[in-house]
C-alpha cells in the first residue's frame, strides 16, 4: 500500500478499464466497484469492497441490468442527452447487483468446472 491511499479508498478504474465478464469473458458493458461487509469464520465483521460487472450476454434477464443493456443497445453508446437516465439505472442495477446472494449450487458447478479442467 502507498502512503497516499487508504484501505477505504479503493483506487479509482476508469471507464474505458471496464473488466470483462468473469462468468462468460465477453466485454462487461459496465463494472462497479462499492463497500460491502461480510462476517469472516469468527463472526467479527470484515469490511472490503466488492466489484460486479455488468454483462450482455450473462445479465439479460434481469429487470435492473436489462434497463442498461436496452438503453446501450437502442443508443450504443452513453451520450450527454441520456446520461441522467443511464445514472438513474446504474443506481438501480448496482442496488440490485448489491442484494444478490451467494448460489451455492453454481458455485459448487463452477469449483467442478474448474477442477475438471473446462474452465
């Protein structure tokens, strides 16, 4: 760590740095980075930040992520007449990403996915 970042302030991406998808590796559309607390094994609280990627092809289907993807979609791009409402959407989507839960079934598939060597 460097004397002029905190562990709070996570070091800020750029949105051409957009990452891409970790389910499926196309181009995410859209990545964010919020604080977000768990419990560790001890039950003490660990506080860190999490990173969600939006994603044409894994995230069609979900009401929240599907406003986005229309709207880069119809648009193609952010431009400065829908950038109030691409924000608005963004704040719902990072909302929804935020309260989603862990699957243990896709979870469980993926360590034998990968352990089988297919990913």
């Amino acid at each position: 760590m460097t004397p002029d970042r905190t562990e709070s302030a996570p070091a800020r991406r750029a949105v051409k740095d957009t990452l891409p998808c970790p389910r499926c590796r196309q181009p995410g559309l859209l990545t964010a980075l919020y604080p977000h607390t768990w419990h560790g094994r001890t039950g003490q609280p660990v506080s860190g930040f999490k990173e969600t990627v939006l994603c044409a092809v894994c995230d069609r289907g979900e009401a929240a992520a599907e406003d986005i993807i229309a709207l880069v979609d119809t648009d193609g791009q952010i431009s400065p007449e829908n950038t109030e409402l691409f924000l608005r959407r963004a704040v719902s989507w990072v909302a929804s990403a935020r309260g989603r839960e862990l699957d243990m079934a896709v979870l469980t598939e993926e360590e034998r996915r990968w352990r089988s060597g297919e990913l």
